[in-house]
C-alpha cells in the first residue's frame, strides 16, 4: 500500500496517488481529501521507495512503521515524543536501536512520526503485502492470460 502513499517536495503531508498520465498526476491529500494534479517537474516521492540509514544497512520504512505500531500498541504517536530532540531520538531509540546516529537527523524522525501518525489517522494498511512489477506471479499471469486467447 505504501508504493501509492506519496510525499511531494514543497506540500504538508501525504497525498494517495488516484490515477497518472504523461501529463500530470492526481493525487489526493490524506489531510484534507482534496484531489489536485501533480505535474512531471514536481519532486514525488513514494513511501515505498523510502529507507532509513542503520548501522549495517538499511531498512525499509515499512518496516520502521510496523516496529513503530508494535510499539505503540497500534495507536498514534503521542505528542510528548514530538516535544523537543532530544524526546524524539530517545522515541526512535526504543523503535530502532541500530538506527544510523549521523544519518538520521531529527527532522527526519519528525517526517516519520507525522507520516505515521497520517496513516494511522486514515486507517492505511502499511503491513499488506504489494506485488513486485515484474515479478514471476505477474509474468505467470501474464502467460495464462495469453495461452487462453489463443
């Protein structure tokens, strides 16, 4: 489900991606449920793609949200966490204890919180599974579908 959660440069929040074409993108906000066109020069990111830096390697942001949820019992982050940095890298501590210390800044751990609690907010499902494009489920039904036209 993340791959169709979006954050674009430049606009508060979270935006559900609804349809694209070569010219534009709609999207809808999580916030406010209005639809508006994202145009090609716009920066989107989708939350999909994101990565938090650890001390091996790196973990996606699914993950980080499933470790957060656990961690809050499936609630909202409370606002204590947000109160000041040295709260929010405490917060992060106890969700990620191998989280990389020079690469995770604090308005990093901020974006997460308020993209989490926005998901929460909007009963978004992170944890659901997507289909890889590409992969040998969709070439196999790719295949099915192509053996019974002929």
């Amino acid at each position: 489900m993340l791959k169709k959660i979006l954050s674009i440069a430049g606009k508060p929040g979270l935006y559900k991606l609804v349809s694209t074409s070569k010219t534009l993108t709609l999207v809808e906000s999580l916030i406010d449920k209005k639809r508006i066109p994202i145009y090609p020069q716009e920066k989107i990111v989708s939350l999909g793609e994101i990565a938090i830096y650890t001390m091996e390697d790196e973990i996606p942001l699914k993950d980080v949200f499933t470790k957060i949820k656990e961690n809050e019992n499936g609630g909202k982050i409370a606002d204590e966490h947000k109160s000041n940095n040295k709260k929010l890298f405490s917060f992060f501590e106890t969700v990620l204890p191998t989280y990389d210390k020079e690469k995770v800044y604090a308005s990093d751990i901020k974006k997460i919180v308020n993209w989490y609690n926005l998901l929460i907010e909007n009963n978004i499902d992170f944890e659901v599974e997507e289909p890889i494009e590409g992969s040998d489920a969709d070439k196999d039904e790719e295949n099915a579908e192509e053996s019974t036209k002929k």
